[in-house]
C-alpha cells in the first residue's frame, strides 16, 4: 500500500459545496486529502487506504452494508477514525442514526457550522491516532516476522535434533555391533550415585544369562580371584591419578569357570571429583591361550635353533678332542705326536670355552665384575686391540666425548663386546670398493619415554657407545634377528652367530640395551647403551694378560677347603691342588663347609663352586665363612649363575672368582692372586 495512502483524509459530503470548502481547509495545512463522489467511491477509497475519513451525517443515510462488513474486516491493529460532520438538532437523534454512529466505532462528532480550526485539529487527531496504530501494526508485524523465524528456527532445530538423535542412534548401534562382533562390553560406572551401565555381553562375560547382579567397583572386584584382587584394588586406586583405567586379572564367573579379563577405562570428572569412570571389557582367555601357546612354540624353535646350533659346534670340537685321545690311547708312546694331538684336543676346548662363556653372556648367567667407570678410559686402552683386530686396511677412528658420564660395568665384557662389534665391522666391508672406515663414538644421551618403551629399562640419562662402520648393511628382513644366538649373515665358516648375541646379553646384564641400525650398501651401526652411574668413577682394573705373574706353590702346611659337588670336577681340584703342594680339606656342599669351619683345623682359603645344592651358594657360604673365620681367604669358581638376580653379581663384586673350565697354572695364578706372597 502507498505511504501517501495512508496518510490521506478521505471526503464524503455529496451535498453541495461542502468537500471542495473541507478540501480547501485541510490542504491549506498541508493536510492531504481527496473528495469522494459517492459512497461507493469513498468505500473504494477507504478499501484502497486512507488515514481517517470525514464524512457528513446525511451521506450515511444510505445503504451502509458493505462498509460494516469493511470495519468488521479490519485487521486486530486497526480502529479506523471517522469524522462526522452533524447538523444541529433540537431534538435527540433517532435511535438509527444514533445506531449507525456507534456501528462506527471511532468517531469523532463535530456539530455544524463548523470552523476551520476546529476541522483542522480534529483532522490532525484523527491521523495521529491512525498513525499510532500503524506503529501497533508495525509491532505486530514485527513479532510475527520473529514468530515466523522462531518458528522456522524451532522447526530447524526439531529436524537437526531429529538427524542428530539418529545419527547417535545408528553410531551407538554400529558402535554396539562392532563391540560385539569384536567380543568387547561396554560399561559405566557412577560412584557418587551408584549407577552402572553396562552392554549384555558384560553380564554374559561374568556367567550371567540375564541382566547380572547389581554392580559397582566393589562387586566387580569381588568376582576377581582372590590372588589378583590386590592387583585390581590398586589398578582402580590409580585412577585418581593417572585418570585411565588398564587392569587385566583373573576373575570368577557366575557358573565357578576361571576367566581372563582385561579392563580399560577413562575417568570422568565433574568439579573437583572423579565420579565417573566408563570404558570397555574384554574377556582374553583365548587370546592368552592363543598368546600363550605361540610363545611355547617360539621357545620350542629358538630352543631347537639354539641346539641345533651348539650342537654342531660342540660336535665340531669334540670330534678333535676324542679323536686326539683315541689316537693317543691307540700310540701312547709316539710323545712328539701324543704332544701335538694333546694342543690340539687343548685349542679344540679352548673354543668351546669360549664358546659356552659366549652363550652365558646371551643368557645373561655369565659371572660380572661390574666397576664403576669411564668408558672412554677403556676404549683409550683398548685402542691398540682395536687397531689390530681392524686391520691395516681400515681406517678406526675413535671420536669420544670429553665429558662422558661413568657407568658401572664389567670392563672385560666390555671389551668383549666392543671388540666383537669391531670384527663384524671389518667382516662387513670385506671386498666392498670404496674406503674402509670404522667409527668408535661415546655421546651422553637422554632417552624418553617412548625411547626406552620397548627396551625394558627406565627412561633418564645414558651413555652410548657406538661402532658405525660403511660397509655392506644388513636387508630389514634380517634386522629383527642379529641378535639371535647362531643367526648370522656371514657365509658358512665365517662367524659362529653369537658374537651379537653375547654383546645383546652383556648390555642387558648391565642393566641397558643394544639398538642397531643399518641400510644396505651404507653401512651399520650399533650402540650399547647404558644407564649413568650416580657413583664416582673408579681406577679401572686391567683385564690384560696375568701370564707374567709366577706359578706360586703352596708354603708349609697351607691347608685348601675345597667345596665341590661334582665328583669328576672334585677330583680334578683335588689332584691339581696336591701337584701344586697344597693340603686339602674336601666339602661336597656348604653344610660340611661349614663343620669344617666351624672345628679349629688349619684352613687358610676357601675354594669353593658357587651353584651348589643345599640350599646355600658358594657367595652365601663365603660370607658365613668370614664371619666364622674373620680374615680368611675366599676364591669362588663357577661356569654357571642359575639365579639371574641373586647370584650374577658375585659376593657384590668383591670376591674374586675363578672361572671354568681353567687349568692347573690358572688355579695356580688366582690363589697367588689371593693369598699374596712369592714362595714358589
């Protein structure tokens, strides 16, 4: 509707002059207006809109049908002004036309004669008041257009909650089937309310057909067995602070069948206070069966590797040393043959020695004397060995760190390994073109816990020692294996497979880990990595040659306490220790030891094994002794720790041990060692 419409004055007065003087009053004031020939054209007018409408009396006289029916019409906001023009009367109106005005509604009755103003004023109130009920529809227009929106936002919002609550819906049964079908349950714990949810497959997890018993932590707890209880109390516990929930134990199911469980769950907090802790429950019996079974047969063919391994190398070296003697036995008296059989049969043991003590660093049930130490120290005195088992044909250099942390290590088994690694190093860039060159770092390292997850050590401060060499690499297929006992990738005759794994189980014993790295056709590198020791350093003890220290013999009447329980190894002692002038006092196990300590017979050292029978060792045994005897001398022998945590230290580190097998001239050696002196 035009603006101009409504604020128009509407004229109906067919009765002479009487619109053309209105009109000339009210546009006198710059009010618009506009004449009407008829009711027909003024009810068209007012249809078309308008601001108010003067109208004279006597023009409603007529048919007034169609303009109720317009004032019926209106909208709730509109109350159409009328100004009616009477002639004065002397008497009342008659009820019709009285009738008629009220039909109007709002109007304002102005006697004739009328003057100009006052024509004017009411005009000016009429379309004020007109004015005032555009503003009330603009109102109400203006909250149904934000109705219009409300509603179209409700309407939104009821078909976005409606695709949300499917999507949740479908998303919970999807997440419900693909629990299912990989046999997990779901669950939700409340404790501020003792509320729990929970899947069917939990109930049916713990034995129980239809919905289970009421639960909550203490009845879930209650169904662990009572040997894994202390586990799940304390996994549960440590949810305050870790805030997850990782437990796998034993439970009880309803019908008495013992299952595995595993547990995992998050906590939910609210405020200050973890109420809440939901997660997933798996029932892992089978998998620990399966798990289980495959580690079996893992062992089974590690195990049959291993002996199939050392039983072709014994059978190799035994075939030199039986085939020496049965020649021997056969010419005994041919001394010049016997003599080079006899070496021979004597280099065959050696490397079976060196053989078993390789297996025993891989088991980690090799004897230790951990010190503790700079490594560079170590690998500056170990250079020369270096250099010559390199070879004049490659490049070693030695790149150390200054500042390089002690640790505590065995320094011969460092060696050893290092060594070990030195050789392979210079087996790996045989016949390669190019220039052979071998690096020995050392680095401080601080290692992560992500570093060290699959280690089996804590994460903190290390000490690497590294060798790299450039030569032919190792393919990734084979990487996972280097460290397997008889795994090698030299040709056949060129490596027994074990040198990695004696440097693998010298690091582990040492409480670190060995890591290796390479890429074919550029070379290698493996370090050994070792926790920092909070200890000073010390002097390190030489592991050189002790064949400049004399054969000593034994003075007058020093008396040996042997303690042995192996008779072919007893005898063997006994009859060494006679050559060698000693008196011997003989002990198959630590009890009759101990007797003999215990009387008041001469005994000036102890010589005893270490794993015996009996319920005591020989380092528990020498402890004893020394107590009984204060000042008494000890020296252990063993070629075995059966105990990895008890006895692979030996007496601590501070008693001196002898290794087997060893020879009359080595016995010799380690008791002048003990007992001092230089009688012969």
């Amino acid at each position: 509707m035009p603006v101009a419409h409504e604020e128009r004055i509407l004229i109906l007065a067919p009765r002479g002059r009487d619109a053309a003087v209105i009109g000339q009053v009210l546009a006198g004031t710059g009010t618009p207006a506009q004449a009407c020939p008829d009711l027909t054209g003024w009810l068209d007018g007012l249809r078309a809109g308008a601001g108010a409408a003067l109208v004279t009396e006597e023009a409603l006289e007529g048919d007034l049908t169609d303009l109720f029916a317009w004032l019926d019409a209106q909208p709730a906001w509109s109350d159409f002004p009328f100004i009616v023009l009477a002639t004065r009367q002397a008497a009342r109106r008659s009820e019709r036309a009285s009738q008629r005005l009220a039909r109007l509604a709002n109007v304002v009755l102005l006697e004739r004669p009328v003057n100009a103003e006052t024509l004017v004023s009411a005009a000016a109130s009429a379309l004020r008041a007109r004015r005032r009920q555009y503003q009330a529809r603009e109102h109400l227009l203006e909250r149904e257009r934000a109705q219009a929106q409300l509603r179209l936002a409700n309407e939104d919002l009821e078909r976005r909650v409606a695709e949300r609550t499917r999507e949740v819906e479908t998303a919970h049964e999807t997440l419900a089937f693909a629990l299912d079908a990989a046999g997990m349950a779901s669950w939700d714990l409340d404790d501020r309310t003792g509320a729990a949810r929970r899947s069917p497959r939990f109930d049916a997890v713990f034995g129980y057909g239809e919905a289970g018993p009421h639960w909550d932590r203490e009845s879930l707890i209650a169904h662990v067995v009572e040997e894994d209880r202390d586990i799940a109390e304390r996994a549960f516990a440590a949810t305050r602070e870790t805030g997850t929930l990782d437990l796998e134990c034993r439970i009880r199911r309803a019908d008495g069948q013992v299952r595995w469980i595993a547990l995992r769950g998050r906590v939910r907090d609210e405020g200050d206070t973890a109420t809440r802790i939901a997660g997933i429950l798996m029932d892992r019996t089978d998998q620990r069966s399966t798990e289980e079974a495959l580690r079996q047969a893992q062992k089974m063919e590690a195990i049959g590797q291993l002996t199939g391994g050392v039983a072709h190398d014994f059978n190799n070296l035994l075939t030199v040393i039986v085939g020496g003697l049965d020649m021997m036995l056969r010419r005994p008296e041919q001394v010049e043959r016997v003599k080079r059989l006899a070496e021979a049969a004597m280099g065959a043991a050696r490397r079976g020695e060196q053989l078993t003590q390789q297996l025993l660093a891989f088991s980690r049930r090799q004897m230790l004397r951990p010190q503790t130490l700079n490594p560079n120290r170590l690998l500056l005195d170990f250079k020369p060995l270096a250099e010559r088992a390199a070879g004049g044909a490659v490049a070693l250099a030695f790149d150390l760190d200054p500042a390089i942390d002690p640790i505590r290590i065995d320094p011969a088994q460092f060696e050893a390994a290092v060594l070990n690694l030195v050789v392979n190093a210079r087996d790996a860039m045989e016949g390669r073109d190019g220039p052979a060159r071998i690096a020995v770092t050392s680095r401080n390292i601080h290692l992560g816990t992500s570093a060290v997850a699959d280690k089996g050590v804590p994460p903190g401060p290390y000490v690497t020692v590294s060798v790299t060499d450039t030569g032919s690499g190792i393919p990734s297929d084979a990487l996972p294996r280097v460290f397997e006992p008889f795994f090698t990738t030299k040709e056949v005759g060129k490596g027994t497979g074990l040198g990695l794994s004696q440097v693998y189980g010298f690091t582990r014993s040492a409480n670190g880990f060995a890591r290796i790295e390479s890429e074919v056709g550029r070379g290698t590198t493996v370090s050994l990595c070792f926790p920092r020791s909070t200890d000073p350093a010390g002097e390190e003890l030489g592991t050189g040659p002790v064949s400049a220290i004399p054969l000593r013999r034994a003075g007058a009447g020093e008396t040996v306490l042997l303690v042995e329980d192996d008779e072919p190894v007893l005898a063997m002692a006994v009859e060494s220790l006679e050559e060698l002038r000693y008196r011997v006092v003989v002990a198959r196990n630590a009890a009759e030891a101990l007797e003999h300590l215990r009387g008041v017979e001469r005994i000036d050292i102890l010589f005893s094994d270490v794993v015996m029978p009996g319920g005591m060792n020989g380092s528990q045994l020498a402890v004893e002794a020394q107590r009984l005897r204060p000042g008494i001398k000890v020296l252990l022998t063993s070629g075995y720790v059966a105990n990895l945590d008890e006895g692979q230290v030996i007496g601590r580190g501070e008693l001196p041990v002898l290794s087997k097998p060893y020879r009359r001239d080595e016995l010799a050696r380690s008791l002048r060692l003990v007992l001092g002196g230089e009688r012969r």
